[in-house]
C-alpha cells in the first residue's frame, strides 16, 4: 500500500525562515525599510503561533524590546512610534514641534503587538495610553474614517482606507480605551464610516462604493468587532462574499479555466476579489472574516481543500515561509509566510474543537 | 536633474545602518551604498526643513527606492508649495513614477493632492487631463484597484457622472474582459451612486437586461451574478426576486431533477440555483430550496459543503 502525499508542515524550516528574517537581510529588503517594525512583528508572530517563541533567548528579547521603544516619539499633539529607524532625524526624542518624523498609526499598532507579544513589562511605565490616544484621536478625519501620520500642521495626512480604521480601533482596545476616557475616538462616526464602505455584493472597499475586496472586508468587519458593532445587523450576504471566495473548478465550471486569471492550482485557496487569481493571504482575511462574524460560519470553509492549497502550492519547500501565489517560482516574503500560518494555526484549531 | 548637478558639499549626510542609536542589530538590512547616501541626504534635509530644487530631485530618488516611505510624499508636497512650482510639470512627474512602479500606491493620494492645489491656485483644471495615464495604467492592469478607485475620486471631484465618457469606458472595459469585476463595480458605481437622484425605471429595466446579456455570454461568471442581485436585492428599488425565476431556468433546467431524477439535468450555471432556491423558499416551496441546496452541496459545489447545509438547515428549522 502506498501512502497518499499527506502534505506537511514544514515547522524546522519555518522556523529558520523567521529566525532569518531578525537577522541579516539582502539589499532587496530596502524598499521594505520603512515597515522593518512589521518584519519584526510577522517574525515573532510568527514563531509565536509555531510555539516556538522560547527560539528566541531572553538577551535577544530584551534587546528587541530596547530597539521597539527606540521608536517611540513624544510630540506635542501625542505619542506613538515610527515604522524604522531610518525615520530618525536625530533629532531630541521629544520634539517641540511637527516634523518629518511623525509617530504612524500602523507603527504604533505593531510596535505595541510585539511590545505584548514579548510580555513587556515595563509597557505601563514606559508609554502614555493617554497620549498615544490623543495621536489616534487627531488621525481621525470628518467622515470618521483615519489617516496614517499627522503633517507639519499638526493635519492627519495620507490615504485614509479601512486599514487605519482597523489600526486604530486595535490601539484603543489594545490600551484598553473605553467610553469617557478623556481621548477617545468617535465610534459614532467610525461605525458610519465602515457600514457606508459596504458593497453591493457584500463585501467592504477601501471607500464608499470602491470595489469589495476580502483584505478590507477584513479590516470593515474586525473593526465593528473591536468597537462592538457587529449585533443588530445583517451579515448574509457578507458571508455569502467571503465563502464564495474559496475557489473551486468542477466539471460544472471548468470552462472558466479558460480566463487568464483562473488557475487549477489555486483549488482550495481563496482570492481577495471576484475573477482573480488565488492568494495565501486571502486565506486569512476571509477566514478571520467569518470567524469574528461567528464560531459557526468559519465552519463554513472547506479546511481539507485549503490546507491542502497551503501546503502543497504556496508553501515554500526550500526556503520555508510561504509564497504569495501557486507560483513555482516565487520567494517566500514576510508578510505571506505569516499569512500562512496564522491560517493554518486557525484551521488546526477548529479541527481539535470538532473533534473534542 | 540628476542629484549629481547639485552642490551637497555643504551638508554632513546622517548615518544609515541597521544598528540603530542602541547598536543592536535588528534586522540587518544590507543596504547599498547609493541607498545609505540618498538616505543620509534625506534625513539631513528633512530635520533641517530644507525645501530647495536639491530637495526634490532627492525626493524623486527616495521614491524610486522607497516607494512605501511614509513621510516623502509630504515632504515633496511641502517642496513643491514653497518653491511654487509647477503643477502640471509636477503632474507630468508623477505620471512616469506612476507608470514606472505599477504598485506604487501612494502616488494616487498625492495626485489628488496636487490637483486640488491646482484647482485653489487657478480656478479651474481639466479632468480629461488624467484620462491617458489612467488608459495606459489599466491597460497594464486592467483590475489595479487604486487606478479605478482615483477614477472614482476623479468623477465625484468632476461630477462626471452623467459624462457618456465614463459609461464609454466601462462598456469598453466590458467588453475586453467581461470578467473585470473592477469594471461591473465601478458601472454600479457610475449609475447606482447615493447622488444619482435620477434611478429609474428604465434605468433598472436597462442595467437588468444588459447584465442578463452578459451573464448569457458566460453563465458560470460571478461577476454579472454579483450586480444583478445587487440591483435585485436593494430594498429602494423595490424588485421582486421572484421575477427572475424564468430567466434562471434557462440556465438550469432543475425541474426535471427534481421531479425525478432520472434526467441528467443540464446546469449551465451553478449561480441560477443559488438564486432559484432563494426564490424558492420565498414562494414557500421549501422542500424544492432543500433539494437545491442538497444538490450544490453534494453535487453541483461541494467545496461550499457545509454553507449549503447551514443554508437548508435553517430551512428545516424554520
């Protein structure tokens, strides 16, 4: 009897993949210089949800916790951290007025996650919840949706799409913020702006009647989550968008393998938006999704098929980590191969509470 | 301008290395010498605030090894305001960042910052300017979702709703690829839009025959699917679902399944049955919504499993 390929996990070499990504980096990672707190954080993440945080020695910690506060910027309309340090103007930490070394809202969420991922003790000392929120608080814009840094006018400035809405509803139950804290942002607005980014078919967009896509509906709906605004409200054809973005060929569809966009190697997987290819990071975004909105709809998803897309077609077999798309030729990058993962991890566990 | 025509002997460029004022090595990113130079340059400028034409052939290099640098953009913005330069030249500039770097996503918000400079400083400018980059942008993608969501901008910005150019466009867009589901949006966009007072009748009428056309084209497309329903299923329309029930037919011909099974029945597309059982169960006729969502469970979309089960199943309980 021949064994059927079970396919399989390949912890050792994810592992190393994350352990490289701490230490030295080709050239090629200069153009992600500006997010090197997010390599950090997919990194430890990462590991974390491999169990195998404790590959990370005390000194090595202690050191990293060192290098996060590095980044953390006192200003005069709030505080929060910057994304590298190659933002650092070698300026006073604190610093009278604007300037081009703002604290980011996602810099600010990340460093915070890995603060907590590393069980930071000094966190309470070290920050002000109250300030950091004051940042979070000037980043909101009129339609009550948020831009990523502030301008020398002390302005929020940049795109303002459903990530930072995310971002900074995180920060606010990370700091655990709550109604009557002295800057807290207005959920009022927040939750008319995430409800007006609804799409016909269900799905969210970065703006009112943008294209729904399944990275956004993401953050629309961990957003109402966040602020406890998901009760009260109909979430079928959400739902309906997210599942049928599992894609699928079958003898009743496969003329659709036709389309350019369409790829039998992406069976199992999921795309972000309708006739696009699939990608490991949707896997995620759609499945945390249905998740959030209920226990029971995640259930919704064929495991088998996805694990079996992940670990057969995205996952790297040589370098570890995960590739973004079915691609044999593809290198695995940080933020997919955590993708990878954390969707793994969620399958492993919904298949332990089935079985128990 | 190349950074070479400029004087930098005056200015000290900062340190880049990965080691940070702690000397801990973080991520160690080997940066390479042209990188650690423009980057030492730049941070030199920004603390000083300098905003000169030096500046801003830096920014134009920062950008192209950068492109997701998060304070360049106001920066190069702050530049362009005090030495008053020209916009439209500027324009001109991010139009070939934009065409060298398909996924350089935050040039669009910057357009959008400049053309609303423009329009404070003189009054008036010309949204059929931004036609030929975004032409040739979704020519190369015809699905980037940050050129269809400037279109957008650019038609609330413009009110260019009613404009035959932009239903031009998207019936072209259509018909090159009537899978483009950035398209089928932005066409729900252009006539379904909270401003477009004017929704009527005919229009409906008009959008559910064009997409019944597309959908026959190719039955098993989501895309035409997903906008149908969406007309379908907005309550300020005030459709019957129930109406579409023959036009579903003709891609299923499910009544012979269901009345005995013996007839290997011809589905064209999977969709209809969704739609049908929906139908269905509104006419009160559950046991015929039970047997569909059976059959795509079992037979016709099995990889949706247990959302079809979840969906009979709360047929049976009610």
């Amino acid at each position: 009897m021949t064994m059927s390929a079970m396919p399989e996990l390949l912890l050792e070499k994810h592992v190393r993949y994350f352990h490289r990504l701490l230490g030295i980096l080709p050239s090629q990672f200069q153009s992600a210089d500006s997010n090197k707190l997010v390599i950090i954080y997919f990194a430890l993440n990462g590991l974390d949800i491999l169990n195998k945080l404790d590959t990370v020695k005390i000194p090595e910690r202690e050191l990293l916790i060192k290098r996060i506060y590095e980044n953390y910027l006192v200003l005069p309309g709030g505080e929060g951290f910057r994304g590298s340090e190659t933002y650092n103007l070698g300026e006073n930490k604190s610093s009278s007025s604007y300037n081009y070394d703002p604290p980011n809202l996602a810099a600010t969420f990340i460093a915070l996650s890995i603060l907590f991922i590393l069980k930071d003790s000094s966190i309470v000392q070290r920050l002000d919840r109250d300030k950091i929120m004051k940042y979070v608080q000037r980043c909101q814009i009129q339609d009550g949706s948020f831009k990523p840094i502030l301008n020398l006018d002390g302005k929020p400035f940049g795109d303002s799409d459903l990530r930072y809405s995310m971002i900074a509803a995180t920060i606010r139950k990370f700091l655990k913020y709550d109604k009557g804290d002295n800057n807290d942002i207005d959920l009022k607005l927040l939750e008319a702006s995430i409800i007006s980014r609804k799409s016909y078919d269900g799905g969210f967009g970065s703006e009112v009647f943008t294209e729904s896509h399944g990275g956004l509906t993401y953050c629309g709906i961990s957003t109402l989550k966040l602020i406890n605004r998901i009760e009260g409200k109909s979430w079928d054809k959400t739902i309906d968008f997210l599942i049928h973005r599992q894609i699928s060929f079958t003898e009743y569809n496969k003329k659709e393998l036709e389309y350019e966009f369409n790829d039998i190697d992406d069976i199992g997987g999921f795309n972000g938006r309708l006739n696009k290819y699939g990608d490991t990071c949707y896997a995620f975004w759609c499945l945390g999704s249905l998740k959030i909105l209920s226990d029971e709809f995640v259930k919704f998803v064929d495991f088998t098929e996805l694990e079996k897309y992940l670990l057969n077609k995205t996952q790297n077999k040589i370098m570890g980590g995960f590739n973004k798309t079915s691609d044999e030729d593809e290198i695995p990058d940080p933020f997919h191969s955590f993708m990878g993962i954390i969707t793994l991890s969620i399958i492993n566990d919904e298949k332990s509470r089935n079985d128990g | 301008m190349e950074m070479d025509d400029f004087s930098w002997d005056d200015i000290e460029p900062c340190e880049i290395s990965s080691a940070g004022t702690s000397g801990v090595e973080i991520c160690n990113i080997q940066y390479s010498d042209e990188y650690k130079l423009v980057m030492g340059y730049l941070i030199k400028l920004m603390s000083l605030k300098e905003y000169s034409e030096r500046a801003l052939i830096l920014t134009d290099q920062v950008i192209k090894l950068v492109p997701a640098h998060y304070t360049i953009w106001q920066y190069r913005f702050d530049i362009i305001k005090f030495l008053k330069k020209d916009i439209l030249k500027e324009l001109e500039w991010c139009e070939r960042v934009a065409l060298e770097n398909q996924k350089n996503y935050q040039i669009w918000h910057y357009r959008q910052l400049l053309i609303e400079l423009y329009i404070n400083n003189n009054g008036k400018f010309k949204p059929e300017f931004e036609y030929p980059l975004i032409d040739t942008m979704i020519g190369e993608d015809n699905k980037n979702y940050h050129v269809w969501a400037y279109r957008k901008w650019l038609v609330e910005k413009f009110n260019l709703y009613a404009d035959q150019r932009e239903i031009f466009f998207i019936n072209e867009m259509l018909t090159k690829d009537i899978r483009n589901n950035s398209a089928w949006n932005h066409r729900f966009f252009i006539f379904f839009n909270n401003n477009n007072k004017e929704i009527t009748k005919n229009l409906i009428k008009q959008e559910i025959e064009f997409t019944k056309n597309a959908i026959d084209l190719a039955p098993q497309n989501p895309s035409p699917w997903n906008y149908l329903l969406g007309i379908y299923e907005n309550e300020k329309f005030n459709l019957n679902l129930k109406d579409l029930e023959p036009f579903l037919l003709k891609y299923s011909n499910i009544e012979e399944e269901l009345n005995d099974g013996k007839i290997e029945p011809l589905i064209i597309s999977t969709f209809s049955l969704e739609i049908l059982a929906k139908i269905y169960q509104l006419n009160n006729l559950s046991e015929k919504s039970i047997k569909i969502y059976n059959l795509l469970a079992d037979k016709y979309d099995p990889i949706r499993k247990n959302y079809w089960h979840y969906k009979r199943d709360n047929l049976i309980s009610i």
